[in-house]
C-alpha cells in the first residue's frame, strides 16, 4: 500500500502539470480568453490538491457522510461539468445576438453604399452640359 | 396622419423566393400609384441560396442584404429597425412568398392612418376567406389563441399570420427587441403587454405561390415548445420590468 500511491501521485501531478501548461499556452497564444480560462486553472488546482493530499478525498468524504469517496468525484465533476456547459450556453447566447445585431449593421452599411454608388453613377451618367442637377426620386432609389 | 402625407415601408422578408419575389414587388406598387401611397419597399434578403439576390437587384426596390442567415425574425428585425431608424411612421411586413396579397395593403393600412390601431394583423379567420392553412397548423393557431387570451387578456384570432402593420409607437418597441426564429406569436404578447392596441382585420391570403414553409412536420413539435417557452419568457420579463416602473 506504500510504494503504490506514489507512483499514481507522481502520475497525477504531471497530468495536472501538463493540463496547466497546455491552458496558460492556449492563453498565451490567444486561442483562449481569460475568462473561460479561470475554470480550467481551478480545475487542475483542485487537482493538484488532491494529488498531493493522499487522504484528502476520504477525509473530505467521511466529513459529509459519504461512504464511497469515489462517487464524491463523480458527484463534484458531474455538477462542474453542467454548470460549465449552461455558462457555454449564456456565452452562445450572447454571441448569437452580437452576431444578429452586426449583421443587421453590416447590411445597412450594404446598402448605404450601393445607395451612394447608384447616385454617383446616375451624376456621371448625367452630360456636363445639362445644368440641372440629377433629381433622385423622392424616397425611392433609382434602378440601375 | 393623413393618407397621402403618412411615409409607409414595406419590409418583404426573402429567403429563397426568386419565382415570386419580382411579382410581389410590382404588385405592391401598383397598390401604391393606385392609392397615391408615399411608400417604400424594403426587400429583406436573408442570405437565400438562390438567385433571389440577382431578382432584387434589378428590382426598383430598397433592399437589405443579410451577410448570414438570421431566420424570418432577425431578417424582419433588421427591416423594422431600418423603419425605425429612416423615420418612417407605418412598417407593413409582407411576405416574399405571396401569401399576402397586395390588393389586401390598404385593409392593413387603415386602421393606422385612421389612429385607430396600433398594431394591425390581417386575419384569415375573421370571415374564414380564402386559403385556411393546414389542420395540423390550426390545431397550433388555437392553441396560441388560448395562449395569448390567457397572458393578455385579447383575443387573436391568427397569431401566426405575418401580414401586419406596426405605427411608429409600435416601431420603437420592435427596434429595441424582436424575437428570433418564429417570432408571430412572441410578438403579440409583448405588444400586449406593451399596452399597444391590436386590431385584427379580415384578409384573405392565398397559398405561397413558390418556396417551401419554414415549418415543416417534423419541426412543428419544436415550433410549437420553442414559441410556448418564447411567450412564457417575454410575458415573464415584461411583467417583471412593468413591476419594477
């Protein structure tokens, strides 16, 4: 029973090690936001505690009446794991509607310039000798 | 408002309808000389796969076009605002399919130019005229119906129906939000909670002339959850912003 659990340990704190240096490489890079980091790093925290504090999950689970401490893990992922998917969800959420209103703006702007292009080709259009300035139907734009 | 000085925009919302969409553009104006209209048409392409895009381009209309897909709310959205925005007092969404006759633009308009409503929506079942939509989609109109009677207080008859016209009140709560996907019915409540009046016009309307239906059997069960929860949460958010004021 002695020898064993170093060796996992040392397993286990490399994993975590490795997990952490790949997320601060991520935000390095800029491939992923702080924000959304925040619950990676706690995550290998967590992690590491554990690694390190071989007693730690018994402990933690006798402490609340739990007699399989394996299902403790299983109990605290699953609920990290739906918490993190439903703020995925409100980020999506929120992305959807930033994206609607750009489009939205991005077709006003369309059309503004198609507006001014039609206009500028109806003037050039237009010989020099007519004096009088090209009349642009009321609120209607031109077909080309 | 008088009939000639109020500035009206027409929003045709388009996806896919390359068949039909010249016609119902040129219907549309033939209303307006005939009634001597101060009217624009905004032909809202909403990214069709089609040639649709090339149509509009030729067509003596205003159009928006949609860098993505945003679906008939964003796409109707997107006209409203653009109303809004370019100060025009009466918004008219017509669909690109020719559901909507054009003949039908003045029953719409009256009671808008006349300050009577603030809301317009043409009915198909006021007097039960012309193309009726399907059972199945009857069966769901009446369940909005009780729906809608229930949260506020008014009887809609064709809550589904996309033939309406909004006043400029009524613009500048749609500027603000206009629910996505399917947004009929959402809408009704939150211009019922709004305070705004709904007036209900008989219309008739005629099957699409071309294009395929957004709803389809397979997606009516989600249409029918995703509008319900739609209602349920604009009628919860409203009701908690009217406690707050």
């Amino acid at each position: 029973m002695a020898s064993l659990p170093i060796t996992i340990q040392i397993i286990s704190l490399i994993g975590a090690f490795t997990f952490m240096f790949f997320i601060f490489r991520l935000i390095v890079k800029g491939r992923l936001r702080e924000e959304y980091s925040i619950v990676w790093i706690l995550c290998t925290i967590i992690l590491i505690v554990f690694a390190v504090w071989r007693k730690g999950l018994e402990q933690i689970s006798l402490l609340l009446g739990v007699y399989y401490p394996p299902s403790l893990i299983f109990i605290g992922a699953i609920f990290a794991i739906i918490f993190f998917l439903v703020h995925l969800s409100v980020v999506i959420s929120k992305l959807q509607n930033q994206i609607k209103t750009l489009a939205q703006e991005v077709a006003y702007l369309k059309q503004q310039i198609d507006q001014q292009t039609v206009k500028e080709s109806a003037v050039r259009a237009i010989p020099s000798e007519n004096d009088e300035p090209t009349v642009v139907a009321e609120d209607k734009v031109l077909p080309q | 408002m008088t009939r000639n000085q109020a500035r009206v925009l027409v929003v045709v919302p388009c996806y896919n309808e390359e068949a039909v969409i010249a016609a119902v553009v040129s219907d549309i104006y033939q209303v307006k000389a005939h009634h001597q209209l101060r009217l624009d048409v905004l032909v809202v392409n909403d990214c069709s796969t089609d040639r649709s895009i090339d149509i509009i381009r030729t067509l003596p209309c205003l159009y928006l076009d949609l860098p993505v897909n945003l679906g008939i709310g964003g796409a109707m959205h997107a006209g409203y605002k653009y109303a809004w925005r370019n100060g025009y007092d009466i918004a008219v969404q017509m669909d690109g399919d020719g559901q909507h006759p054009a003949n039908q633009l003045m029953t719409i308009l009256t009671p808008i130019l006349d300050n009577q409503a603030d809301v317009v929506i043409g009915s198909r079942f006021i007097e039960k005229e012309g193309f009726q939509s399907s059972a199945m989609r009857r069966v769901g109109i009446n369940y909005f119906r009780r729906l809608n009677q229930a949260l506020i207080g008014q009887t809609i008859y064709d809550s589904t129906s996309g033939f309406r016209a909004f006043n400029r009140r009524t613009l500048e709560i749609v500027n603000r939000y206009y629910p996505d996907e399917y947004p009929e019915p959402e809408a009704i409540v939150l211009f019922g909670l709004s305070k705004l009046h709904i007036q209900e016009v008989p219309v008739i309307m005629r099957e699409r002339q071309g294009g395929v239906s957004s709803i389809n059997s397979s997606k009516a069960l989600y249409y029918m959850l995703k509008v319900s929860l739609g209602i349920l949460f604009v009628y919860a958010r409203l009701v908690r912003k009217n406690l707050t004021h």
